[in-house]
C-alpha cells in the first residue's frame, strides 16, 4: 500500500488513449484518492472508454487525433492542478511510486524543482523485465506544466521538456504495455510506418550501413551489455524481436525508395 494522504496533492492526472477500456480501470485507481483531478482525453474511440473513465470521476474529453506531441500537449492544457501527472492507459503507479511522490510533496521538492523522473517497468509473458533495454528506461512523467510541454516531431518519440531542475524518484511506474506476444510483435508495423513519415519528411535515405550494424547493436546492447540475458527467454525474445523491429523499419525506407521509380512494362 502506498502512504495515506490526507488531501489530495494538486496534481492532475492526465491521460490519452484510444479503446484502452481493459487497461484504464487499473490506471485510474491506482491514483484514486491522492490526486485531485484525472483528465482522460480520447481519440476514434469506440469501446467503453469514456464510460470506465466516468466511474472513476475523471474528465473526459474527444478530441481527433493530433499525432503524438500535439494530442498530448493539447491534453495537459486541461489540467487544472499546478501539476501533472502524464500516464498512458497501460500504466500503472505503484504503492511505492506513489510513496515517493507523496514525499517529494510533503519535503517541498514542488518547490526546489520543476519535475520529476522515475523507473518504468514493464510486465511481459511471466515476470517484470529488469535488465536489457527495458530497465529502468526513466520516464519524466511528473512535472510542473508552467514549465514543461511534449516535444519531439509530429509523428513519433514525443519526449517531455523541462525549463528547469528534474528530480529522480525511486518508485517503479508498472507498465503493462504487451499482454502476449502476438501484441508485441503486432508493434512492429505500425512503428515502421511512423518511422518512414519521420524520415521521409526530414529527407532521410537508406542506408545498407544502418539496416545492418544497427539491428545487431540493438541486440548486443539489450541482450549482453545490459544484461537483458538475466531476464530469462522473455529477455532474449524482447532483445532479438527490438532488433528485429530496427531492421524491419529501414528495409521500409529500402522499399519506398524503390517503389519511387516507374514500374517496368510488362
């Protein structure tokens, strides 16, 4: 159990998801209580969504989908609270990041700093990975939206920016991002899409270099530099499918190149 708060800390906690009804329910209680406002911002949904996020009191709004950073920021300006919290539908706060996140309240880290990043771990087939690629992958979620916004492109690998001081947290934010693996390597395509508009737009070309040295860097990295062997099969399965993933979204570039010309004639 996470530490009692006798009033709710001025954060808004602040959502955008699209059909993620079996996910929102976990997310949304495990800030019941402690925070004073949920905001859940919806895109071309068509499950329950909207109905699951009104039982838990939260604010619900539809809106189009903007692509990542903009949908995100448009968000996290109907906060109401001084603070937010910006989590995705398959997240959960653990009783020990909400822990440490009360004490950053209660020490007055909201006022020394502008933000604040802690550990995000995922849950895949069987056990909580810990090493690899996915561990402790430190997320800056908690911030002071005076002075915080998404950035990065339109199409993917928003990031948060901070004008100021960010502090670490040790408590874990539970990621429950691939209930199979059917959903992890269904990620694939769709990442490959945005990855050719993000390269297409900024010019990017294929390069054979990158296709091949960047998988296998992938892999070595996840799989022996960061130890992601201690984390079983699953460790193995995640680093050789990222890998994998990596060589998939440059033969994509490979392809849009060549399908640029004429096709021949029969």
């Amino acid at each position: 159990m996470g530490m009692d708060v006798a009033v709710p800390l001025p954060i808004s906690v602040v959502i955008v998801a699209r059909n993620e009804a079996h996910n929102l329910a976990r997310c949304l209680a495990s800030v019941q209580g402690w925070t004073a406002e949920s905001v859940v911002v919806l895109n071309n949904t068509t499950d329950r969504s909207a109905d699951v996020a009104g039982e838990f009191g939260a604010v619900v709004f539809e809106i189009e989908w903007r692509g990542y950073r903009d949908t995100k920021n448009w968000a996290l300006q109907q906060a109401k609270q001084p603070w937010a919290l910006c989590l995705d539908a398959d997240e959960e706060v653990s009783p020990a990041l909400q822990t440490e996140i009360a004490e950053f309240f209660a020490r007055g880290g909201h006022h020394q700093f502008h933000g604040a990043k802690f550990p995000r771990k995922i849950w895949f087939i069987n056990r909580w990975m810990l090493h690899g690629d996915c561990y402790p992958d430190y997320s800056l979620r908690l911030i002071n939206h005076a002075h915080a916004q998404w950035g990065g492109d339109q199409y993917v690998h928003e990031y948060m920016v901070v004008k100021g001081p960010v502090a670490t947290l040790r408590g874990d934010l539970h990621h429950y991002s691939f209930p199979s693996l059917n959903s992890y390597v269904a990620k694939l395509n769709p990442f490959a899409d945005l990855f050719l508009e993000q390269q297409r737009a900024k010019g990017g070309r294929f390069s054979l270099f990158a296709a091949v040295v960047r998988p296998g860097w992938r892999f070595f990295r996840a799989y022996v530099l960061r130890l992601g062997f201690l984390d079983g099969y699953p460790g193995f399965f995640i680093a050789w499918t990222t890998a994998f993933g990596a060589f998939v979204r440059y033969s994509r570039l490979y392809e849009a190149e060549r399908r640029e010309g004429t096709p021949p004639k029969p």
